[in-house]
C-alpha cells in the first residue's frame, strides 16, 4: 500500500477525545487531524514524539490531515509504527493477492466486508469451488511492551471476542477460519496474546483455537511511502 501523497511530517502535542490529535508540524504551525485508532494506543502516545500525517483534498472532511505513523524507541533504536486500524484489510488482502501469504493463496475470489454470523462482517472470505470458504478476521497489532514481542489487544475488546466465536461457528458449518494478527510494526520477532490486559479474550481465543480456528501473525514493513506485509512471524502464547 502506498500513500496517494507525501505524508505531512511533525511532532505530537497530544491525542485527546480518542480521534483526535494535535500536531507541531515540522516548518511550523500546528495542525489538528483524526486519529483513526479506537484503542489506548499504550506506548504511541508520547508528547514530542515524531508522527506522519497523510492529507486529503475531500471537501466534506473536517479534519484534513489523519495520523498514520508514529515513531517510537524501546532502547533497541527508533522504530515507526503504524496506528491507522482502517489499513489492515487492504494490507492483507494485497498480500493474499500477491501470493505472499502462506496458507492463503490459491483462492479462485476473494470478497472484503462480507456479512456473516450474528450482524457481523468478516474482513475477507477467501472462495473457490474446490474447497471450503475460509473467513478470515483481521486485528490491527501496535502494542509491545517488551522488545521484539507484539501484543493484542491493547484494551478489552468484547467486539473481539464475539468475532472469535462467530469464527468457531464457521468451522462448525463446515467452512475454514482464520484469525490474523496484523503487526504494523518492523521491530516484531514474535507476537502473544496480552492476557493481563483482556482476559476474557484471552479465553476466547484458546476455545476458538480449540475449535479449528487457525491463527497466524504477519508483520509489515512500514517507510514514509507506504506499508506492505512483510513475514509471517511466530505466535508465542
């Protein structure tokens, strides 16, 4: 995926009311843009810390400027780190569609935000007639505590662990699910669950897996120009 325009780079003042955020743009002055990120965001919230904003020229938009990157440092060096949970589908489906996901290719159609379950839309159905349909539900993963190891969820998510069971109902009627875990970050060597943050999903989770439903972590390359998937990187727990 690659950014229409070149991205407004600055410093972050502050993010507040959850979707917005406050920006000292390099060159001066001060710009206020979405932040397209309903979660904590623990870590990437830094004042002072550098950001990239994309802009847009739509003239029904409020805001024109969307927070899209940060960069941040556990102590193994600068990092930039993606915080814009619309991106993930079309990250992953390029990626299927390149061929670069073990386990997902070969897929005669592939569908985007398609109904399924109990008023729920999986993030991509992969179909073909010689084989069962495979859902496949996508999160957004930014959160790392300790060096290397990415984490989700960043903060309770019921909505998460509903999609967990509707994917175990799919494996049920017969069809294939897979959970995955869309690490927009390069520093990543391995991802698991935080458990201490969302138990409940944590539970969810083991029965899902226990169920049929498969699990995989890719990780992304991320630059000023644009994000692409990267490598499958190991599930740890």
């Amino acid at each position: 995926m690659k950014f229409d325009t070149p991205l407004v780079t600055g410093r972050l003042i502050q993010r507040y009311k959850r979707f917005l955020c406050d920006v000292a743009v390099d060159g001066g002055g001060t710009i206020t843009a979405t932040c397209p990120n309903t979660g904590s965001m623990k870590g990437l919230t830094t004042p002072g810390a550098r950001v990239w904003l994309s802009q847009s020229d739509s003239p029904t938009r409020k805001y024109r400027h969307t927070w899209e990157m940060i960069e941040t440092d556990l102590g193994a060096g600068p990092v930039i780190v993606g915080i814009n949970t619309n991106h993930p589908n079309a990250l992953v489906s390029e990626a299927i569609s390149a061929g670069k996901v073990a386990g997902l290719t070969g897929y005669a159609g592939l569908r985007r935000e398609v109904k399924y379950g109990v008023n729920s839309r999986i993030d991509i159905l992969l179909e073909d007639a010689a084989r069962p349909a495979c859902y496949v539900e996508i999160k957004n993963v930014h959160l790392m505590r300790d060096a290397g190891l990415a984490e989700f969820p960043d903060s309770v998510t019921a909505r998460g662990a509903k999609h967990l069971v509707e994917l175990a109902a799919m494996v049920e009627e017969g069809n294939r699910a897979v959970m995955v875990f869309l690490v927009q970050r390069g520093d990543a060597t391995g991802f698991k669950l935080a458990r201490d943050v969302d138990p409940a999903y944590g539970r969810a989770y083991d029965a899902a897996v226990k169920a049929g439903v498969e699990a995989m972590a890719l990780r992304c390359r991320l630059t000023a120009s644009g994000i692409e998937v990267e490598t499958a990187i190991p599930i740890l727990g």
